[in-house]
C-alpha cells in the first residue's frame, strides 16, 4: 500500500488503490470513483478502462468488482456517476441516450477523463469503455460519436438500441444525427473499433423494456425484438451489415445482472488490453 514519506500531503496516500468519489470540475452534479493498481508508476500511462452504470447508479459496485482486473493488467479503472432527477426528479434515463436537456453526456465523461489524467498516470486519448443495460445504451451511442477515442467497447445488454440507419429517427436510428450533434457518423473509424456484444442467456424479462407512453420509449422500439437478448442480435445484424467488427457474447445462466457478465468482458478486454502491451 501506499506509504506517506515525510513532508508528502495526505492527498498523496489516495493516489493509489480505491480512490474516494470526487466530484466533476466541470459539472459538480457528476461523480466518479477509480480504482488505482498500487504498482503503477507515475512516468508509465496505464490503460483506462471506463465503465458506465445502468438505471441503479452501481458504479462503485463495478469498480470493487473489477479491482482483481485492474491489478492483473496494470489498468485503471473509472466509473463514472450521472445521478438520476439532474433536471427532473423523477428521471432516471438522462445519460442513455446522451442528451438530455442541454447537457452532453458524451461531453462530460471526456472531460471527466481529462480531470483524471491530469492527477493519474493514464493513456487518455483511446481508452476502453463497458457498459451493462443503460449504461450499453450509453456506450453504443458513445461509439457512434467518438469512435477515434475508442480502444475497444463492451456494449451489454442494452434494453433500447440505435441501429445504423438514417431511415429511422433518432434514437432508433440515426436519422438527423448531424444536425442534432453537430457531426456526421464516421463508418471508417467505427470499422475500427473493436466490439463486444454481451448478454446472458437468461435476460429474458421485459416489463422494464416494453413500456409505451414512458419517457424512454420510442414507437418501433417493439421492432427490434420483445428481449434484451433478441434486441442486441438486431444490433449484432445492423453491425455486420456495416463492417464493423463484432464478437457476440453470451453468458450461460445468467439473467439481467450486470456483475455476472463481467468476467466474459475481463476476458475480452483482457486479451486486447495484453496483446497492446509493448
């Protein structure tokens, strides 16, 4: 563990192991916590691995789980918070589909990640992003904008999905992208991405994810598939159809439960984060 030399500030002490919950410079109504391998050293970046809550905010049960992860393969890992009830107290879905009223979430998780480099040794400008239910519908979209950030994207279980198609409005699809981000989607860059698709086996309940009139439902949704399984084979599809680099995932008995899908995304992650080593 870390040990304080003499004259050193206490701030020094939580540089390494399970940092504390810090709020963002930028918007103070978001958080995050890390976790921080002690045998890092300040002159050698490590790899960042982002991962993304869903609707129940867990991000500090993913950071405790992924702690063995991160001390195997010399990562760092954020996780982020984007509270429910920001603007609305009764919302729990801002983040998912990137904005929501007035705030880019997309925008906040990079500067957040810009917070963090300046205070930790870490490789900023690709780095890994996971994200289970909500926080997959996050990270697909995510990828959509930024793909030049991405090492590689773990896309779990996303209950809603935005296909690649600007026939159909956004956030089914991707019709009007441009005009509502300010950027056209870069098909070359996502080709380069490499993706994970992951759900379990058992992800088969839908009262959570079939709910026409509620504020995260689209007409059409019901198109893409009746479970959380035969939604992410839609996106699989689409992905294919485009080129982009896919590997499908499913995890044998599990149901809707984020943090028994993590060892397959260790797995994925593990074996590019090792093959980039020099």
């Amino acid at each position: 563990m870390t040990v304080l030399q003499p004259n050193q500030p206490t701030s020094v002490f939580y540089q390494r192991g399970s940092i504390p919950t810090f709020a963002s410079q930028v918007d103070p109504r978001l958080h995050y916590c890390m976790y921080v391998p002690q045998h890092l050293k300040d002159d050698e970046k490590a790899p960042l691995l982002v991962v993304q809550h869903g609707t129940a905010r867990t991000a500090m049960t993913y950071r405790t789980h992924l702690k063995p992860f991160a001390d195997e393969h010399g990562v760092v890992v954020l996780t982020p918070t984007f509270p429910a009830g920001l603007i609305d107290p009764t919302d729990l879905h801002n983040f998912k589909f990137i904005e929501y009223q007035g705030i880019r979430f997309d925008q906040m998780l990079l500067a957040i990640i810009d917070e963090v480099a300046e205070r930790f040794p870490i490789e900023k400008e690709k780095f890994y992003l996971h994200g289970f239910s909500g926080g997959g519908q996050f990270t697909h979209r995510f990828l959509y904008l930024h793909p030049d950030r991405l090492a590689a994207v773990s896309i779990g279980a996303p209950g809603r999905i935005t296909e690649l198609d600007d026939t159909l409005p956004w956030w089914l699809g991707t019709k009007g992208f441009e005009e509502k981000f300010g950027q056209k989607i870069d098909e070359d860059a996502l080709r380069q991405v490499p993706i994970q698709l992951v759900v379990g086996s058992e992800d088969v309940e839908t009262w959570e994810i079939n709910n026409p009139g509620e504020s995260n439902w689209m007409d059409g949704a019901e198109k893409t598939g009746s479970t959380r399984i035969e939604r992410l084979r839609t996106l699989e599809r689409n992905y294919r159809a485009h080129g982009m680099n896919v590997t499908f995932d499913v995890v044998p008995g599990v149901a809707h439960r984020g943090s028994l899908i993590l060892p397959a995304v260790e797995a994925y992650f593990g074996r590019l984060i090792d093959a980039a080593k020099p």
